[in-house]
C-alpha cells in the first residue's frame, strides 16, 4: 500500500486514481507508466469497451504488435462496426501492459458496444462502416478526439451526430490552448505535457494540474455538446464503484482527460443506474485487428487520429536527446535514398531546430521544428525529399499483427451471409461456374467473385470463354483454398463487409497505381465489381494520371478499355457518366497530342502507333454515339467528338513527316467515315505512289491503307481506281527497290481472304484496258462488278436497317461498313440490341 | 508578398519608402532608420554578438507588426512566418543563408533587409555574374602600391566578404549560381574555417563573431553554375515561394503594372482587371500543375511563369491595346504575351498549351473569347 499512500497527496479524501491522458499521446503514457509505477494499483480500469476484456490476455502475446485495434461489431451486421485503436504509445496500452505485466487484473469501463452500436442503428438507418468511422471528431478538430474522445467516448463513431451537433460540440484542448494564447491546440498541448519529461517530478503531478484545468472547463461548458458522453461516464462511476468495493482505493483509471471531472464527482448510484437503464441494444463480437499508423494518421479519414503516429513513436521510444535521435533517423532514410547527408548536416540540423525552438517560444523542438531543419539543411529547400521523410518517418510504415487466437473478424462472417443467400458454397473441388448477369442471383455471385479477387482472395478465376458469348455472360472456374481464410482475415483490415473492404482496396489500389493503364483496368474491375463509391477515387486519379502521362500511347492504350467499362456499365445499368466524362477528356488528350506523336517514327514505332490509332478509332466512334436513355443530357459525350477526331486524321493524313503507314490508315478511316470523298483518296494515294516518293515509303502507305485486316482487299476489289494506282506504282517500281517493298506488300495482301486475294488475282490479269468494258461483256466474276451495283446494294438496306434499330439516313451505311470490319462487330452489335 | 520585375536590383520599388531620399533607391537600413531605431530601442532580449537587433526584433522587422510603445513596422516581406524564422534562425546559428526562388520571389529585397536589420549595413554586397572573379570574393591588389611599396595590408584591396570578416558584418552574394564554379569555391573555406588566408603576406583575415553570409540564387534558371554540394551543405536554404493566393498575385501584378505604366508613359486603360485575373490564373494554373478549382491536374510547360512574366504580359498587352486597339485590354492583346510565355519549348510546352486550352479553357464559362483569341494566334 506504499504506492497509494505515495499517491494519496495527490487527490483531497482519497477516492481512485484517475489519470487523465490524451489518447494516443506519448507524452501521456509516459505520465501513465510513471504514476502505475509509483501508486502499484491492485486494478487498472481503462476506458473501453467492457466485451473486451477476455481479450486483454492476448495483448500480453509475443506476436501481438501495435498499433492494433478493438474492432466490435454488430453480429447481425457486419458492416456496423466501431474501432478503438491503440499504438504503442497510447496510454491505455501502456497501462494494459502493465497490468499484464504485474499480474493485476485490467478492466474496460466504457459503455459497452453492445449499446453504442445500438445508438447508430437508432440514428440513421445505414449501417455505419468504418468509413464514417470517427466522424464525431472530425467535426470538431482531432484534438478533441485526443482529449476527451479517445479510446472510446466517440472515437468509436457508432453513433456519428448530426453536423449541426458536432458544430457546437467544444473542443477542450482549443479551448486551453487560446486560454494559453497558443493558436493551434495540438502545438500547446505538446509544449505543455507532451514534450515535457516525467523526469524526478512527482509523478501524479500532470494529472492533477489537467484535471484541474479540465474541471474548469466542464464547469463552463458542461458536457459541451457531447450529451451521451453523461451516460458513458455514469455507467464508468458504477464500474468504478464496483471495483472500489472489491480491492479497495488502490484502483486506477486510465481514461480521456475530459471524464475525468465526471468520474470524481459524487452522484448517487441510483442516479446512474437510472441514467444507464433501457438502453438500446445490439448482440456484438469484437475481436483484435491489425492497424497501421497510416490509418492512425489523420490523413486517412480516421477522424481521432494523430497527424504524426512515427513522430509520437519516436518521441515515446527513444530514452533520451530525442531531437538528435530522430536526426540521425532522417539522415538514415536520406541517405538510403541516395542523397548525400552527412554527420556535419545532421549537428546543423540539430542546431537549426533547437534554435527555431527557442524563436518561438518552445520548450523543446516540435515536429514543426525538425521538419523546418530538415527542409533547410537536409533537403536543400525542396519539398520533394521532406514529403518522403513525412511519409516515411513521421506517418510512418509501421503495420501491426495480432495473434492467431484472435477472434473471427466480421469480414469472414459477412462472407459466410453472402455465401449463404447467394448459395455459392465454398468448396474445394474445383468447378466451373456459368453465370447469367440477367438474372439477379447469377449478378450476385458475379459481384462477389469480383469483389473477392479485387481483395485478392482468389477463389474464382474468369474464364474467357464469355469473350464470345456476348456481355451479359461469365463463366468462372471455382476453387475454395484454406489458404483463402487467411486471406480474408488480412482483407480485414480494408473493412468489415465485402463491399466495404473491396471499395476501400479498390481506392488504395488506385492511389498507388504505378500507371495509366493500371488505373484503367482497375476501373473497369470496379465496374464489374459494382462498387460505385469506389467509383469517383478511381476516377480522379485517372483524369489525374491522363493529365500528367505524356505519352499518347498510354493513353491510346487506356482508352478503349474505358470505353470498354462504358459498355458494361450499359449492360449492368450502372451509373457511367463519370466515366463518359473522364474518357471525353482522354479522347481530348490524345487529338491534341497525336499529331506530334506522329512524326519521326520508325516502322516497328509507326505500326504500334496504327494499332492505337485504330483503338482511337474504335473508341471514338462508341464514344460519340449517345449514351442509352435516361442518361442526363450534361453527362452525353460531345457530339462534336467525331468532328475533331476528324480533323486529327485529315491533319495526319496530309503530313509529309508522319510515317506512311499512319498516312495511309488515317486516308482509310477518312474515307469509310464518308468524310473523304473517293476522288480525294484516289489523289492523296496518287501522291504517294508516284515516282517521287521512296517505294518503301509508298508500301508502307499501301499497308496502312488496305492492310491489316480491315477489308482493304474488297476496297480494291471494287474500287478499280485505287486498284489501278496500285497495279501502275507496282509495276513502275525500280528491280533493286522492289526486293525491299516485297516482305511489306506480302504482308499486306497475304492478310486477305482467299477469295478476295483470287478476285484481286483475276482483275490484274485482265489488265486495266479491259477492265473498262467488263461490265458490257459481263466477264466480271459472280458478285462483283468495277461499279456498285446500285440496285442490288439496296436490297439489302431494308433488312440492314432492321437489324440496326436505325431509321434511315446515310451515316446508318457508312457506320455499318466500319462496324463490320471492326473486330468487335459482337459485341457491338449485343449492346445495341440489350 | 513583395515581387519585382527583375530578380537583382528593381524590387525595391517595391518598397514602401517612408521619407523619399535623395538617391533614386535609398538602401533599406536608410529607408526604414526610423523603425529600425526604434526597434532597437525597444528590444530587450538578447542579441548575438554584433547583431544590431535581436533575432526577434529582427523577425519583427520583416513580417511587421506593432511596437509596446505603438510604432508600427510596417512587413516587409508578405509570406509565410516559416520563412521568415528559419531564415533569421540560421543566421543566428552562424550558418550560411541561401535563399533560392524562381526570378520576383523578392530573394535580394528579403537578403537586403535581413542584412539592414543584422548588421545595420546592406552594402557588403558581391554581385555575381559570369565574370565575377575570384578577387570580388577574397581580395585585390593596388598595383600601384604594390609597385612602389611591394606587398603589404595598404596596398590590399579587400573584397565586401572580406570587410564584413574583419567587422563581424553581413555579407551578401547576389546570383550565386552565375558565378563561375572556380570562383564560387572560395567560399568553402570562408565558411567553413571562417578565415581567409593571404599567402602573398603570409598573413590570414579571421572572422570575427557576428560575420555572416547571405547568397540569393535562381532556381529556375538552366545552364547556371550548380553549387557543389561541399559549398552547398555549408548553407541553409530557404526557398522562398510564389504567391500563395490568387488575390495577392492579382494584386501584384495591377499594381507593377500600374507603375510601369506611369513610368513608361502608356495610355492608360481602364478597367484591366478581368483581364488581369486571366493571365495570372492562367500562369497559377499552368504552373501549379492543377486548375484553379484544384479538380483538374496539367502539365507544367518548361517556362518559369513567375509574376514577373505575367506583369510583362500585362503591359505589352496595354501597350497593344492603346496603340493599336480600341483602347479597352481585351483577351486578344494579351493571347500572344502569353503564348510566348508559355511555349518556351516549340514541341513539348505547345502541346501542353494546347492541350490546356482544349481540355481547361473551352469549357470554362466567360471564357470563350480568350479561348478564340488563343486559338487564333495558336494556329
């Protein structure tokens, strides 16, 4: 009882010993470890869920790392979760810690989440996710989260308050801190109880200066506008009360600051019983998660977080000369990334900081200290390394681990729901799945397997067979690994709902996408996976990314996958004018910076350039069609697309200095959109063929024109202009040149059907003097005539326009012609009939 | 946040001059005597040797504020506090400043009065140039003496670095990065031994405490002479920012223009503002890499684009509007400044202008007479 007779000074009649800490504050932990240290309770009592405390022994486990977190978590309801994490340097872990450590029972005495979860559920109907995880804080500063939130008050947001009640709320550190005259809560907090050592002081002392300062502040403001905060701290007056009978005044509570005027006061324990009965209630499981410190930071959404969780690390581990510690670490990472820093630098740093210090009135060098040292010692001024140091050092990379024995987390017991109702059973064996999107169960399992490999849980495998089977097919081949258990426990830590984690990856995953086309996939993966509010991060950082990539065929090659998602969107009625919007802006991109991209290629570089050009193609023309029905006129692509799209191929197609090949193919694309008149082609492909242009170049002309694949042979076969050009360069061609255009010219035409390739054949022989009266003596080969064949062709027109939905008008033929050459031709088609 | 026109001598037009003097550009310690006396008179804290203020008062003196007794400072450099600390800070600590920025971040009016309020002496300057010799830096001859009386301290020429040495003073090296790599290693031993030998007497000049040294150099600027990273790491750098808001660039800008203008006698023409605000968000956009509304990344072309530009835009279009338009700065006078800021580089900055003007400006609203106008001299 020596400890409590050393401690008893400290409070006027005895009572508990409370020690108000700042959640997550080195400094407080410190405090903590000191004052356990000297009053050696019989009980530590910490503010926290009460569920909890069977799995306090865990903490003492060798392979239990922070920072972790309590998850708690409605068992009907996965996704209605709350989260108290606690870092190394949190005092409520120091002070769990200890208790394991001396063998002296640890208790939660917060309310317990069995009734906060409840209170969200009684707020809004939506499940609270973690997303909205510390909204109370958020609202009103994160100091207040380290003052009074904590652990536990709001931090575990089940119940976010409305806006209007978080405005009003008082944030007690901002409070003092004006009171200080400091402007910014956090930097008067550190001055005065972080960066202070606990040193030969008294050690309860800093607890009793802030309960005063705090008994001030409730005196004025109350409960300041946290109103449930009044039922919390009367059920922690009878949890107190309960162990006070039990082990007499050696009991310790280790709770945020701001209760700790409320658990001093004398209330009647059938007043707090009356404040604590009917409350609402949710059956919850709670369990250990992994945190990282980069969820700890602010940063991350997480309203009670900390702006530097490896900054407060260091300040809280390193056992003295803090400022010259943390140095030596910075140069360390400096110089692991190639940059010269040496011992010289890191004493000027130093030096630089402790004056900075002693500028601004501080007792000790803060973070903003250091960082300004860092900037202008070690970083020579710029921004680039020091944003490497903040993120590196100061947030840190630390991910922590729990224990095996740790309980389910809820993902794996949301998955078990889906499975269940999807009735997709995990099994083994391995099977092939056939999935109809049209029908709604069949889209279900669909959305789960994709959401599960976006978490990286590989239990199904696409199959390609639906490539060809049209969109609203899929075809999955099944394979239920143990090895995926562990997977999904990892995916914990994105979330406690399939749709939740997956979004929340999704994001990540966009964020940190080393390229264009990373980003790309990832959207489409997110539009098969429905996860929309994934949606709008992804689709930042894509515009992002396309803004910054300067090389066109990134972004030639991030356009037709886009287009692609558009397409699937239409399918499974998603919401896609976000995405038409940022694919616009791609297509903007790539008009503009095409024509540059052109000039100077060589052939392999020119051939890989036609193939986006025709990807560009392709993606313009689905592009500039409207999208379905229904969709807002603002978010239609611009009608004007094609016409500039245009205007890029007339510019190409007359270019000297663009490669012949992309000359040719643009001439093509010009002339089956009905933009270049035949006279025209037939010009521009006189130029090239002509006696002044290199045959090389003219073959390469002649490949982009009518080669690869794209019906050039039937071009030939009816145009007998362009195929007399062709017919007269060839045959002028000099003997030595012409060895050199052979392996081109071969490819070009051995691409053709054998049966265009035959009429080609036929036509050459006959010569160009008796092609002119083939038509009179009706020698011309079945089915093909040197003219259209005006009657014939329109026959077909009727049943054409049926099949395309279209009523009429010229474009209906020209799109149909491209459309029929176009590899897509399925899908296209599919999508405008579903 | 003071910008000039030109990165070496004209920001102090700049200034508020209290009580004109009879030089065309009084130096600051003359300008602002009165506030520097009496800060001077009311600091109370302690200086470091030779300091003529405390680091306190000194930062008072840059960023303004109100005295006990009521005098007012007025701020002289209008930017970020950080800035302003560290930079005294590290003189303090007897370490080198260098101050980098791109060409009108007001570096040599923050080095001019940094020294003023130091040392009560901005005049220990050294500029730099392609020319400057080592002996600008360490020391010269009189040959005449030396002809007739050989080698001694009279016939010495000391250089300004060299007299701050001996006195304990501030001295400033302007455009350090123009300086030939030969000469600029000089310093190296000034700063890090803080002497300077003087082998042809066998004699060295120590510095005594309070000497210091501050050097401005451009950023931005290729084929300078980059500093070694030995002469680097003996200074603290502080790089000193564009202007934060908008609003202050804008503000800048109107008024540089508005004095040039005067001084240039150009008509005046009325109501520039809008215009004004055009060019500046244009350069903020284009250089910040994102748009205003920060939705929207760009790529940044190869030029500078720093306010200085903007106002040189600014009024070559007021010249084009009065001479040769109807008097009112409209988007045309200034499409062609601006394209010639902007595309420095005729491949990569022109596909980057256009690029802006297709994806950011066509779709903006009340934009569509500037995007023709730009499209025009473009094409």
């Amino acid at each position: 009882m020596t400890g409590v007779e050393g401690g008893a000074g400290r409070v006027a009649g005895g009572g508990p010993l409370l020690l108000g800490v700042r959640h997550h504050g080195p400094g407080s932990a410190r405090a903590v470890r000191a004052a356990l240290e000297a009053a050696r309770p019989r009980i530590v009592l910490i503010e926290g869920p009460p569920e909890a405390d069977s799995l306090i022994p865990l903490a003492a486990e060798e392979d239990m790392r922070p920072p972790v977190a309590l998850l708690a978590h409605a068992v009907d309801e996965p996704g209605r979760s709350a989260f108290w994490p606690l870092a190394e340097f949190s005092p409520e872990w120091v002070a769990i810690r200890w208790a394991l450590r001396h063998e002296v029972p640890a208790r939660f005495i917060d309310l317990p989440a069995t009734h906060t979860l409840a209170w969200g559920r009684d707020g809004r109907d939506e499940p609270v996710g973690e997303e909205t995880d510390g909204t109370p804080d958020a609202g009103s500063g994160g100091a207040d989260g380290h003052a009074s939130a904590p652990l536990s008050p709001s931090a575990p947001s089940p119940a976010p308050p409305p806006a209007s009640e978080a405005d009003v709320r008082v944030d007690p550190l901002a409070v003092l801190a004006d009171a200080a005259g400091y402007d910014d809560p956090e930097r008067w907090w550190e001055d005065v109880v972080e960066h202070r050592g606990t040193g030969e002081r008294d050690a309860f002392a800093p607890f009793v200066v802030l309960e005063e300062a705090m008994g001030a502040l409730r005196e004025v403001y109350g409960t300041g506008g946290h109103e449930r905060d009044l039922v919390r701290e009367a059920y922690m007056r009878l949890q107190v009360r309960a162990a006070q009978r039990e082990f007499g005044d050696a009991v310790a509570v280790v709770c945020g600051a701001w209760h700790v005027p409320a658990l001093r006061e004398k209330t009647t324990v059938a007043a707090d019983r009356a404040l604590v009965k009917g409350l609402p209630k949710v059956k919850a499981d709670m369990t250990w998660v992994p945190w990282t410190n980069r969820r700890l930071a602010r940063v991350s959404g997480y309203g009670a977080g900390i702006d530097s969780p490896g900054w407060y690390g260091h300040l809280f581990s390193a056992p003295d000369r803090p400022v010259e510690r943390w140095m030596t670490k910075v140069a360390g990472l400096l110089r692991d990334e190639d940059r010269i820093v040496s011992s010289a630098h890191v004493i000027e740093a130093v030096r630089l900081a402790e004056t900075l210090a002693v500028m601004r009135g501080r007792p000790l060098p803060g973070l903003g200290e250091t960082t300004d040292a860092v900037r202008a010692v070690m970083c020579e001024g710029s921004d680039v390394p020091l944003a490497l140091v903040h993120d590196r050092l100061v947030v840190g990379d630390v991910l922590g681990e729990v224990p095996q024995a740790a309980p389910a987390v809820p993902l794996q017991r949301d998955l078990d729901r889906i499975q269940r109702r999807l009735r997709l059973r995990p099994e083994a064996l391995e099977r092939e799945l056939e999935l109809d999107l049209r029908k709604e169960t069949d889209a279900g399992r669909s959305t789960l397997l994709h959401r599960l490999r976006l978490l990286g849980v590989a239990w199904g495998e696409a199959v390609a067979s639906w490539g060809s089977t049209g969109t609203f097919r899929e075809t999955w081949r099944l394979r239920w690994e143990p090895e995926l258990s562990v997977r999904i426990a990892e995916a914990g830590v994105w979330g406690t709902t399939v749709l939740g984690a997956a979004t929340a990856k999704a994001e990540a995953d966009a964020v940190s996408a080393q390229g264009l086309a990373e980003v790309t996939a990832l959207a489409e993966r997110c539009l098969l996976a429905e996860l929309p509010d994934a949606l709008p991060v992804v689709m930042r950082v894509l515009a992002d990314r396309a803004a910054l990539d300067a090389d066109v065929g990134h972004l030639a090659q991030a356009l037709p996958a886009l287009v692609r998602s558009l397409r699937y969107g239409d399918v499974r009625g998603t919401d896609t004018g976000a995405l038409a919007e940022v694919a616009a802006g791609l297509a903007e991109r790539i008009f503009v910076g095409l024509p540059p991209a052109c000039v100077g290629l060589d052939a392999d570089a020119a051939e890989e350039m036609r193939r986006h050009v025709d990807a560009v193609q392709g993606a313009v023309a689905l592009l500039a069609e409207a999208p379905p029905a229904g969709d807002p006129a603002a978010d239609r692509p611009d009608p004007d697309l094609r016409g500039r799209w245009h205007s890029v191929l007339r510019l190409l197609s007359v270019r000297d200095t663009v490669s012949g090949i992309l000359r040719g193919r643009a001439v093509r694309l010009l002339l089956d959109e009905g933009e270049l008149a035949q006279d025209e082609a037939a010009r521009l492909m006189g130029l090239v063929l002509s006696p002044g242009t290199p045959p090389a170049e003219g073959a390469a002309w002649i490949e982009g024109f009518v080669g690869g694949g794209s019906g050039g042979g039937m071009l030939l076969v009816h145009d007998e202009r362009l195929l007399g050009l062709v017919d007269a360069w060839l045959t002028g061609v000099p003997a030595e040149a012409f060895t050199d255009v052979l392996p081109l010219l071969r490819r070009t035409f051995s691409a053709y059907e054998p049966g265009v390739r035959r009429t080609l054949g036929e036509l050459v022989r006959r010569g160009p003097g008796e092609r002119a009266s083939a038509t009179a003596a009706g020698s011309a080969p079945p089915g093909f005539a040197p003219d259209l064949d005006m009657e014939r062709a329109d026959a077909v027109v009727p049943v054409v326009r049926l099949l395309l939905g279209l009523d009429g008008g010229s474009r209906g033929h020209v799109e149909n012609t491209d459309d029929d050459t176009d590899d897509d031709r399925d899908d296209k088609n599919l999508a405008g009939v579903a | 946040m003071s910008v000039s026109v030109e990165p070496t001598t004209v920001e102090a037009a700049e200034a508020v001059v209290e009580e004109p003097a009879e030089a065309l550009r009084p130096h600051a310690e003359d300008a602002f005597a009165g506030e520097l006396a009496a800060l001077a008179a009311q600091d109370d804290r302690p200086r470091p040797a030779r300091w003529k203020l405390s680091p306190w008062a000194v930062a008072t003196y840059l960023l303004g504020g109100t005295l006990p007794d009521g005098t007012v400072i007025t701020p002289k450099y209008v930017g970020p506090r950080r800035i302003v600390e560290v930079a005294v800070t590290t003189l303090a600590t007897d370490r080198a400043l260098l101050l980098l920025g791109v060409p009108g971040t007001a570096k040599t009016w923050v080095s001019e009065h940094l020294a003023a309020a130091v040392s009560g002496d901005s005049t220990l300057l050294v500029q730099g140039t392609a020319g400057t010799p080592e002996e600008a830096i360490r020391y010269g001859w009189n040959y005449a003496q030396l002809l007739a009386h050989g080698p001694s301290r009279d016939a010495l020429v000391p250089s300004p670095v060299m007299r701050a040495m001996a006195e304990g003073m501030t001295a400033r090296v302007e455009e350090l990065t123009r300086i030939p790599a030969d000469v600029q290693d000089t310093l190296i031993t000034i700063l890090s031994e803080k002497t300077l030998p003087i082998p042809e007497l066998g004699q060295e000049v120590q510095a005594v405490r309070g000497f210091n040294l501050i050097a401005t150099a451009n950023d931005r600027d290729r084929g300078v002479n980059d500093l070694s990273s030995a002469l680097r790491r003996r200074f603290n750098t502080v790089v000193l920012p564009l202007p934060e808001s908008a609003d202050a660039e804008v503000d800048i800008v109107s008024r540089r223009v508005d004095q040039i203008g005067r001084s240039l006698d150009l008509p005046s023409v009325p109501d520039g503002v809008d215009e004004i605000r055009r060019v500046v968000t244009v350069f903020r956009e284009l250089r910040d890499g994102v748009t205003a509304d920060g939705r929207t990344k760009l790529k940044s072309p190869s030029g500078t684009l720093s306010t200085a530009e903007a106002i040189s835009v600014v009024t070559n279009g007021l010249a084009l509007a009065a001479h040769f338009g109807d008097g009112v700065l409209r988007a045309g006078d200034v499409a062609a400044g601006i394209l010639g800021a902007v595309v420095r580089d005729p491949a990569a900055d022109r596909v980057i202008w256009q690029e802006y003007l297709e994806t950011v400006v066509r779709e903006r609203d009340g934009w569509t007479d500037f995007y023709r106008a730009c499209r025009e001299v473009s094409a």
